[in-house]
C-alpha cells in the first residue's frame, strides 16, 4: 500500500536553530498537508499546499516556518530559528482529490529543541 | 479553541463487546467529519468517514453516527477486538474555506480486553 515516508524519524536541534523536515507523499497525490503534535496534545493543523502553493494556513504557522516542494517528489517544512516550544510530533499527510479528506498521513517526524 | 471535543481521555471495553467513541463540536460550518486511529509512533490511520448531509455511515465493523442539531457524532466498533486498542481522534473539516484543514479533538485511548 502506498504510503508517505517522512525523514528523519528524530531530529534533535539546538534553540535557535534551523531545521527541515522532508516528506514525499504519494506519487498521484496533489495536496499536502503539514501538521503537528505537542505532547498530550491535540494534532494541529499547520499548513495546506496545493498547485505549488499554500492554500490554507494557522495562526501557528507564522513567517518562522516556510513550506516547499522542491520537485517533483518531496514536500519540505523549514522551521527557522527554532525554540523550546517548537519540540512536537511533526506529521505530513497527502491526498489524491480536493474531496478526498481522508488523506494519509506519515509517521511523523519527532523534533527536539533543547 | 477546542472545536471538536473528546471528553473521554481513555475507554476500556472487553473483547466481543461494543466499543462506542463519542465526539462534540461547536462549529456548524463543519460540513466532513472523520475518525482516525493511531498507534504509537505511527501517523494518524484514517478510518472511517461522514458527510454533514447524512447521519450514518458504516464500514465493517465500524459505523459512525452524526446528530447534526447536537453538533455530536459518535463511532460504534462491533465486535470490538484487542487490535483495536489505539488512540482514536474524532476530526471535522470546514471544506474548502478552510484548505481542507482538519480540526482534531485530543482523542481517546481505547482499550479492548481479551
């Protein structure tokens, strides 16, 4: 079954730092999501991305993140100057149709800031 | 805010019984309601789904059920199974005003006894 593969698995940065998270969806699929996870938290919604650019974005996702689809394959989040509160659970998700919201998600990326 | 609301953190059911999941929401804009499992360290697994214009909807062994006047939706499992024992996260989408962004409540655990 196809999937969405996120790397790495674990990335440990310093506060301050910048970091990006990759992801490639699956191959037919055209929208893509970015959300996140704090611990004991609800999965949040960050950003949505579609036809090369942001289609939707939260309040969270302010100008220290940036979204990129490189080519033709991955789907990038840059988080700029990280901090401490930044630490959560990162996952991508991708879906093939506008109605289709039952995207699939990755296995998600976990981000430490120390 | 809390949109979408699980006010049961956790669920214990023995195996062969009915597992019932319930979900509250405040936004009547909501027009797609969804159920996700997941298991630790993995992404959210989409389950099942809902349109605003129907109050039922079933797949198998799962079936989920919408009172659009009490802004409640509600996922039935039966027969439950230890393989079901995960997080379940209760999630609404307000369409394409919003970029298809999931709202998720903070879910609940269940967990299915042999």
């Amino acid at each position: 079954e196809p999937e969405v593969t996120q790397t790495p698995s674990h990335q440990v940065t310093q506060m301050g730092q910048e970091v990006i998270l990759r992801c490639v969806p699956i191959s037919n699929h055209l929208y893509f999501y970015w959300y996140r996870q704090i611990l004991g938290q609800k999965v949040e919604f960050l950003v949505s991305f579609y036809n090369n650019e942001i289609s939707e974005k939260s309040e969270i996702f302010d100008d220290q993140f940036s979204v990129e689809r490189p080519d033709g394959s991955n789907f990038t989040l840059k988080i700029r100057s990280t901090k401490l509160e930044d630490s959560a659970m990162y996952f991508c998700a991708s879906s093939e149709r506008v109605a289709n919201y039952g995207y699939t998600f990755g296995s998600g990326t976990r981000l430490t800031v120390v | 805010d809390q949109q979408v609301k699980q006010n049961s953190p956790s669920l214990s059911v023995q195996e062969g019984r009915i597992s019932i999941l319930n979900c509250d929401y405040t936004n009547s804009m909501f027009d797609y309601f969804l159920w996700y499992k997941k298991y630790p360290a993995e992404g959210p697994t989409f389950l099942i789904s809902i349109s605003s214009i129907k109050d039922k909807n079933e797949d198998g062994r799962f079936t989920v059920f919408l009172n659009k006047s009490a802004k409640h939706l509600s996922l039935h499992i039966v027969p439950s199974q230890p393989g079901d024992s995960a997080v379940y996260f209760c999630a609404a989408s307000g369409g394409p005003n919003s970029g298809y962004a999931l709202n998720f409540g903070k879910g609940t655990s269940l967990l299915v006894t042999p």
